[in-house]
C-alpha cells in the first residue's frame, strides 16, 4: 500500500525536533554518562508526595476537574503569589497548566495571530521556538549575547516594528541562569506600555535565586 504524502501536516514537517530531546535518547541506559541536558532529578521522588499521592488515589479523587485546575490548588498559587505584591482572583485569573510548554502554548494561541511577530531571547527554552512556529508566527531572534546574555530596552526596541506582538522573556534564563536586573525589567515594561505589545514572563526557575 503506498503511502499518502499529506499523511502529515506541513508545519508539523517542517517543525525541527529537540537538540537536547536527541541527546537524551542517545544516553538512555549509560550509566558512565552525566545529563546535563534536561531537568531530571538523580534522586527518588521525596516520600511525603509520594504519600500524598497514594492518599489520593484511595479516595478516588481521580476525575476530571474545573477546566481552570483544582480550586484549592489555585487558591495556593494566588497565595503564593501575593509574596510578590502580585494580586489575583484564583478563580477568574489563574489557569493550572501541565508546565510551562503547555502554558507557552495556550497564551501563544490566545494572542498571536498568522504573520505577528514575537521577540525571542536567545539562547532560550527550546520550546519557544517551535511552539510560535506553529502559530505561523514570524520569529524575532534577539541574540543577548551581545547584551551580557540578557535583553536590555534599548537593544529589543531596535528590534521591535508594527508587526511586533510579544516578547517572551525568561528570567532567571533557561539555560543561562542569568537574571534580567529590576531595573531593566522596569524599563522593558515601560517599552511594552509605549508600544502596546504583550511581555511573556516565564518564570519557572524564581525560587532559584539566593541573592537578595
């Protein structure tokens, strides 16, 4: 039987695969190799979750929640976010995501449309790439660099055009660790007002940071 050549769509043809995805296959069952690739953990998952897992489990609280995510768990997460003078209503404004991929993904639906363009920071999260790809967007590559490997207001605004409808940004940096400074976070949001322009902050790795 021949096969058909629309078997597969062209944006998923032409999306490339995970460098770091690639490496990590080549290294499953070597124990002389040392994975700095992806975040995986070289020790067992703590028992208190584990616990907390089994428990849950006996109980049967195994069915489809809120679209939203568990309340509780919102509720947690609008507390933990008050800690950063950051105020939302756990029931209108939180959405639980399955990480950040899947965040990055529906926010890049929400607002992008075919032909927009997104800004970037490079090195960045592989996902990023890929993810606006797929929403037909133009990629912006802001090679910081050149920057002290973090984007500064002056350099992303020579970048920025009509067409611009986002930057993304990830501070601390995956895969840097480098932080972006209060003060120029400040002066890219004032950017962001001045142009009218999303800022997507991920920032999965903030408890990561030991200085004040």
């Amino acid at each position: 039987m021949n096969e058909r050549k629309d078997k597969f769509s062209t944006k998923m043809l032409e999306t490339p695969p995970s460098g770091i995805r690639k490496f990590f296959d080549l290294i499953i069952g070597r124990d002389d190799i040392i994975s700095l690739g992806v975040g995986e953990p070289d020790f067992p998952t703590p028992w208190l979750m584990r616990e907390e897992a089994y428990y849950h489990l006996e109980q049967g609280h195994t069915s489809y929640t809120s679209n939203w995510g568990l309340l509780e768990l919102r509720e947690e997460i609008a507390k933990y976010l008050q800690k950063y003078n950051l105020d939302y209503n756990p029931k209108k404004e939180i959405l639980v995501t399955i990480g950040v991929s899947e965040a990055v993904d529906a926010v890049l639906r929400a607002i992008l449309n075919p032909q927009d363009e997104i800004i970037i920071c490079e090195p960045c999260y592989v996902s990023y790439q890929p993810l606006a790809e797929l929403c037909d967007t133009k990629l912006i590559r802001f090679d910081t660099s050149k920057t002290n490997f973090y984007p500064t207001a002056e350099e992303l605004e020579k970048v920025i055009s009509p067409k611009t409808k986002a930057i993304m940004l990830c501070s601390p940096s995956n895969p840097t660790g480098k932080m972006i400074p209060k003060d120029e976070l400040e002066k890219i949001a004032k950017l962001a007002q001045k142009h009218k322009i999303w800022v997507l902050s991920d920032e999965v790795y903030s408890e990561l940071v030991y200085d004040e």
